[in-house]
C-alpha cells in the first residue's frame, strides 16, 4: 500500500451499522463493507461493483465485499469516521475527503490550480504528497490502495439552470458546493454564491430553486438526473478528480501479501477500464440527454478562472493559509514533468 509507499438517510444508516455490529461475529473478517456516493446504476457504480467482484475472484474468495451505494451509511464524513474505527472498510471518492484528519490534502483539489491532469498526477506521486498520506496512516488508520490518480473521474461541469457562456455569468450564482472550505472559499472569491448541501439534496434543491448550478463530474450529471431541472452543462476542468480506495488499514494488514497483490491488480484493472472509457461514456450520455431534454452544452474559456485562482493562492500563501512549501511542490512537480 501506498504510503502505504437529522433525515432519514442518518436514521437507516445508523439501523445498517449497528446491522454490522451485532453481527460482527457471524461475518467473516475478509468481508469489506464498502461505501460510495454515486448510484449503483452509474458509470462509476458499475466500476465499483466490478472492483468488488474481482477482489473476490483474484483472492479466490478470501476476500469478499459488499457495495453499499448512494450514502447508504451516511454521508462523506461521517463514513470516513466509521472507515478510521473499523466499522465500515472502504470508503470510496476523491481523496481530498481525508481532509478532515490532515487539512493539507484539502489543496490537492484546489480549483484551477494545477496546469492539468498530468501535471497534478504528477504531484500526487510526489514525496510530498506521500508525506501528507503518511501522516493519516498513522494518525487515523486509514491507508490508500495504489496511487492516486489512475482510476479517473474525468472532467469537471457546471450544471446551471440558466445557461453560463462566460467567466461573468458565475458571478452571484447561487452555487451548490460540499462541505470542504478551501472550495467554498475559493468559489466565493471566484464571485459566486455557494451554499453548503448533501449531495443526495442537489435534485430537489435545483428544482426548487433553492440553488441554481451545482459543480460535478460529468459523467454524473446524467444518472443524478440533473439536467432535469438545470439542463446546461458547462466544461470547467476546474480541478482533477479521481476515485481513491480509502481502506481501515487494520482490514488492509489482515489479509495476506498474496490477496493485497490481487487487490492491487483488482484496482490497477478498473483504473484503466475507467481511463478509456470515460469519454466514450460521457459522450453517450450527453446524447441521452439531449434526446429528451433541452441540454445545452458548452466549453468554456477558463483563462479569467485561472487568472483569478493564481491571485487568490498567492494571497494564501503570503497569509500562512497553504500549507508550507506547497506551492513550491506544485511548481516543483511542474518541472519534473515537462
């Protein structure tokens, strides 16, 4: 492993936990309990089924999981709790969620930061980033299995409910964000108006009117059926994502070396399929939704967006906000890989 180198969804949650409690002793200490955001029937749901079932393939059954999607044990934060005790195994998202046990990888995520996507892989690989990873492994119990980076998300949209041409057009914008304060800080300077919700409450909210965009990756737009209610999607790029296994490291040390190698080759395996299909199934997806709404679909010039983030993270920097060196790291791994 590397570095290893109140509403009702509350109420069910805490009903499967104390499930996995009582029964602790009837389940087998190699069946992982999983957790994701993203609905079962997504492109990155499927993805997570399909890691499950190669685990249990490559370990020849020694290993077995159960995939609990769409927040069924709670939300980010609260799973990642369960993660750090042992009641839940993995926890699966960006890994910037693990901001909650060191503050330092909250910038990983930082928008319009990095150059692209393999400037920030780059930087992910780094010593620097690793010693971030570390601190968590040892304070939190929590590991990350393989690199960051490989398993995609693909590219990053605004889905508004009145159509966004322009770096102008965001300013005010009622903006739906999670709760992470580097991004809401970042937005808010970026002229926007965040607001703060689960994204389960994201639908509702936009047809209520209660926010008027949220920002997602884009192949989420359509199994989240958002476009229903905001139907323009606008490409911002504005940070790069990828799915991170996020393990209790206590469940990663009770398996042999032989079952984490297969582990491992489960993810590396879904990593790839996720990379070359990504946007052979974002493409598709905006047809779909084309077909049966008015969807708009725009790329925008994000240059006044990086020229604004470049102002506000040098400010950040000169007030001790970044954490030290690294803004150097960021220009480091600038270096190293051109």
């Amino acid at each position: 492993m590397k570095t290893m180198k109140f509403s009702y969804r509350t109420t069910a949650a805490a009903a499967l936990i104390a499930t996995f409690t009582l029964g602790a002793s009837q389940a087998s200490a190699e069946t992982w309990r999983m957790s994701t955001k993203v609905p079962a029937e997504s492109f990155e749901g499927r993805l997570h089924q399909e890691f499950a079932d190669k685990v249990t393939e490559y370990t020849n059954g020694d290993v077995k999981m159960q995939v609990y999607p769409s927040e069924q044990l709670g939300d980010a934060q609260t799973v990642l709790e369960q993660v750090s005790s042992g009641i839940i195994d993995i926890f699966v998202d960006d890994v910037s969620y693990l901001n909650r046990f060191n503050e330092d990888i909250t910038w990983t995520s930082a928008p319009f930061l990095f150059d692209d996507r393999p400037h920030w892989e780059c930087f992910m690989k780094s010593d620097y980033f690793h010693t971030i990873l570390g601190k968590i492994e040892e304070q939190d119990n929590i590991g990350v299995i393989g690199d960051v980076g490989p398993f995609g998300r693909g590219f990053r949209v605004l889905v508004t409910a009145e159509e966004v041409t322009s770096y102008q057009d965001v300013q005010d914008l009622k903006l739906r964000l999670w709760d992470n304060q580097m991004i809401v800080d970042v937005w808010t300077a970026l002229g926007t108006d965040p607001l703060v919700m689960a994204w389960t409450d994201v639908y509702q909210s936009l047809q209520t009117g209660i926010v008027k965009a949220v920002t997602s990756p884009a192949i989420l737009v359509e199994s989240m059926k958002f476009y229903e209610v905001a139907p323009h999607i606008a490409r911002t790029d504005e940070f790069n994502q990828a799915n991170a296994y996020m393990i209790n490291l206590n469940s990663w040390n009770d398996i042999s070396d032989e079952n984490k190698e297969a582990v491992i080759r489960a993810y590396t395996e879904i990593s790839a399929k996720a990379m070359s299909e990504i946007q052979a199934s974002f493409d598709a997806s905006l047809s779909s939704m084309k077909a049966s709404a008015d969807v708009t679909y725009t790329e925008l010039d994000t240059t006044p967006f990086i020229k604004a983030a470049e102002a506000i993270y040098k400010g950040y920097e000169a007030e001790g906000k970044l954490p030290e060196g690294f803004l150097s790291a960021v220009d480091g791994t600038r270096d190293s890989c051109n």
